[in-house]
C-alpha cells in the first residue's frame, strides 16, 4: 500500500505471518550489502569522512538511512549535503526542510548551499539538466570541503545506468557514454548504489517505513530522461524484463570494458601526456602506434583541461577527426568547438585554447558535413579512414 502527502510518499506492504521478517532481510540485503561492499573495496573507505548527497527523494533517503545505519560496522565519519536549485518554489523548501530533519534525527551533521541553476543554465548556454547537474556538483564539492569529507556519495543506482544508457544510444555516442556512470569519478565523486533497482530500494524504504519527497518535475516529458524513464517502466509493465536484463547486461560490459581501457590508459598512455600552464603536451609518435581505445581516450584527456563548464570537450565528430590525422602520420592543426587547438608539428602533439584574432577577424569553422576545415594546407581527412569502435 502507498500511502501520499503533499509531496511525500510512504510505502508500506501489508504481509501475514513470518513474511515481515522474511522480507525485510531480504531487502536489507539490498542497499546494506552494496554500502557493506562500498566499504570492503575503498570505495568509501572504512573510518573515512563521506559527504551524503541528498534530496530527498526515495534513492538518496536509501542512501542516507542506510549509510547511518552501517556507521558501526565502517566507522564512517558521515555528514549530509542538499542543494536547493532554487526552482520548484515552495517545494524545493519543504525539500530543504525534509532533509534537515532527518539528518537531525540520525545525529549526522548537515550543510546545503542555494543556487540559482536557471541563471547558471542561461550563462552556460546548458540544457536545463546539464545546467542543474553542473550547479549541484559544484555546492557538493564546497561542502565537501566545508565538512572535510574525502568522498562525495550519490545515490545513482541501477535503473539510472540503464536510462544514460539509451539516452547515449539516442545521440549515437562512444564507449564514454554508452557505458553510463563511473562508480568513482577522479574528484572524489562516488556511486556505491549502481547494483542497486529501483524496486529494492521502494522495499527498503517501505520496510522501514521511511518516507521521501517527489519532485513534480519528473513528471515534466519535455526532459529527455523522464522521457526515457517512462519507457523504461512501461517496458516493465509489459514485462519486458528480458529485455531489461539484456540491456543491463550490455551496460556492464561496456562498464567494464571502459574500466580496462581507463586502467591500460593510466598505465600506458598517460606518462607520456605533460599538463602544463596554458597547454598538455604529448609524444605524437607514441600516440599514433597505440590501440584506437586508447587513442580516442588520450584526445579527449589531452582537451578536458580546456572544456566549457559543463560541456565536454569536443564532439565526437571532432575526436573522429584528430585520431584520423594522428594515425596519418603528418603535422597538424585542428580546431575542436572553434576553441581548442591540436597542433602536431613532428614527434610533439600541443592541445591548447585558440588565441584570440585580432578584432573584426572572423573564426574560422570546423566540421562542415563530412569534413574539417584544415588550418594548414591539405586535405580533410574522411571519417571513414578510421574504424569505429
């Protein structure tokens, strides 16, 4: 039975003799056992400071009351993080105020920051989600640092690997996007909930009887990810779930295939990559003999430092582009978004941001239809001139 408030939902079922205990272990071992295993692998080490994530809604309340709960056995030093987007009015208080309270209530220390995420949208030129997820990290990373917490905790779990999935598919993206997000980002940003369903984490929820608050927007079809969310439930509805279960399967191998090429890539490639101010530098010979994967990784490593906030770094097309050239063998210049520069002149490969032309000059494009403009003589060099993956 699911019982609604004014934007609070309590789930409860309604059981009959052992039942409550059989179900309630059941689901315990849900959540409880991937924060166990969070803990046993470093992922959130034991007797660490961890900043917990939380909106509100039924996930990251998972999270929360099950990270306080597993304090004992970790000996986590826990704290709790909320980010009102200033959207939503009214409700994005009462959001404020329902985390609050709970933190309150398991003793754990609490922080949130106030941001304007549609001003931020409009000066970032972003997607309403991009614009959002890029205010959000940013207060996280403040009050991780306020707290003094090593690891940031969201509360991502299965069904959202599966949504990033088909949106990736949608835009025909790379391994990167196909294989959804990390389990552990490099600024300390960690996912220990991505074994995790949905439906576990109503149980958990509602063997406790813990409530969570729902944000109306998720309702709003105009955001492509509700979009995907509908479809993915009303595939389960009509019991789709082999379906379901093949497409996980597929996010886990291109999950870990991305982890293999990401750990041969530190290994093999990035000693050969030098950061320094103003521009990355890389040896253009060694580049140019290693294995496309690890090619396409080291072009968007290399052009990260210049990225827009909450904008990759170059399209895909335009990575295409420069690994073609690189495997060519010749010198260089390529301009990724208009902005960043790739230069190869012998053995060395420079990415940097364009200097500014001088006033009145205009920039020069890039990617026209199957083609890049070259900024030196010779010919664009055709996509299909290096193999996908």
């Amino acid at each position: 039975m699911t019982t609604r408030g004014e934007g609070l939902w309590v789930t409860r079922e309604k059981t009959k003799g052992n039942s409550v205990r059989t179900a309630y272990h059941h689901v315990m071992d849900a959540v409880l056992a991937a924060l166990e295993e969070a803990a046993a692998t470093g992922l959130m080490p034991p007797g660490g400071s961890h900043l917990l994530a939380v909106s509100g809604g039924a996930d990251s309340m998972a999270l929360l009351h099950g990270a306080a709960q597993s304090v004992r056995e970790t000996g986590w030093r826990l704290s709790v993080g909320h980010v009102h987007h200033g959207w939503r009015g009214r409700e994005a208080d009462r959001d404020l105020a329902f985390v609050r309270e709970h933190a309150r209530r398991l003793g754990l220390p609490f922080c949130f920051r106030r941001r304007d995420a549609r001003q931020e949208t409009r000066a970032l030129g972003l997607s309403p989600e991009a614009g959002a997820r890029h205010a959000r990290y940013a207060a996280l990373r403040e009050m991780a640092g306020e707290a003094g917490a090593e690891r940031i905790a969201t509360a991502h779990q299965r069904d959202d690997r599966l949504e990033t999935y088909l949106l990736a598919r949608e835009r025909r993206a790379g391994l990167a996007g196909l294989a959804g997000v990390k389990r552990e980002r490099a600024d300390g940003v960690v996912r220990p909930m991505l074994g995790v369903s949905r439906s576990k984490i109503l149980d958990f929820l509602g063997a406790r009887a813990i409530g969570y608050r729902r944000d109306a927007s998720n309702g709003d079809l105009r955001l492509s990810r509700n979009r995907v969310r509908r479809e993915i439930a009303r595939l389960l509805e009509e019991g789709a779930e082999d379906s379901f279960a093949e497409m996980m399967r597929e996010v886990e191998r291109l999950s870990r295939e991305r982890d293999a090429i990401g750990r041969r890539f530190a290994r093999e490639i990035e000693p050969r990559i030098f950061r320094g101010p103003g521009a990355v530098l890389a040896d253009a010979f060694s580049l140019e003999d290693c294995e496309l994967p690890l090619l396409r990784r080291a072009v968007e490593e290399a052009a990260r430092p210049f990225a827009l906030p909450g904008r990759p770094p170059l399209t895909g097309r335009e990575r295409e582009q420069i690994v073609a050239r690189l495997v060519a063998g010749l010198d260089f210049r390529f301009e990724a978004g208009r902005r960043i520069r790739f230069e190869r002149r012998g053995p060395i490969l420079s990415v940097h941001v364009r200097p500014p032309g001088r006033a009145g000059e205009p920039s020069p494009g890039n990617n026209p239809p199957k083609r890049s403009v070259m900024l030196v003589p010779g010919p664009a060099v055709p996509l299909t001139a290096v193999p996908k993956e």
